[in-house]
C-alpha cells in the first residue's frame, strides 16, 4: 500500500469522528462562552452565538464530508479487489462518516429550533 492510499484511509477513518467531537466540545465552549450569566452579551469575539455555532457547523460538517469522500474513494478504489481489510475498512468508513455527518447537522441546526442564551 503506497503511501497515499494509507493517508486517505486513515483520513476517511479518523475525519468524520474528530469534526464531531470538536463540535461536540467546541461548540459547547462556543455557547458557554457567549452567554455565560456572568457577562456574556450572546456574542463570541463580536460575532453573535448563532452565528458562530452554525459557522462551526459547517466547517465541522465539510471536514465529516471530506472523511467521506476519502473513505469512498478507499472502498471503491481502482485496481483493488473487494477482499481485504482495505475495502472493508473504507466501507466502515463510509458508513461511520454518513453517520457522523447527520449527528453533525442535527446538532447544527439545534440553534433555530432553540434560543441557546436563554436562562431555564
């Protein structure tokens, strides 16, 4: 295996599962930071919460999709046989990234649904 095809396997491994953790706990830090009871004027750096969560999202969201992209191109690569750990490690792939990415979205657009400064 030449040292391309390894790069973009692990990139299609190891993408979709680090954007949706930096989402998870950055984005939590995002939200956190913009409305803390104790000064927060829900803004991040001059920028308003919603619109840094859905920003973050989407940058989140392509790095899932490039995951993706990489792990299809893994499964369906030319010159390979479909036995193997290659092909069965970019399907699993694939299918974690499309998995990924949907979490990716949904917790995206949580931001229209609910009023993320509000104070329960």
């Amino acid at each position: 295996m030449t040292a391309g095809k390894l790069a973009l396997l692990w990139t299609g491994i190891l993408a979709a599962p680090l954007a949706w953790a930096a989402q998870l706990t950055l984005g939590f830090g995002l939200v956190e930071s913009g409305c803390a009871p104790t000064g927060g004027a829900g803004e991040v750096f001059g920028v308003p919460v919603e619109t840094a969560v859905y920003g973050f999202s989407a940058v989140t969201a392509a790095v899932g999709a490039a995951g993706g992209a990489s792990a299809l191109a893994t499964w369906v690569a030319p010159g390979t046989e479909r036995r193997g750990y290659v092909p069965f490690l970019g399907f699993t792939a694939l299918l974690a990234s499309g998995l990924l990415l949907l979490i990716i979205v949904l917790a995206g657009t949580s931001a229209l649904a609910l009023d993320t400064c509000a104070q329960s």
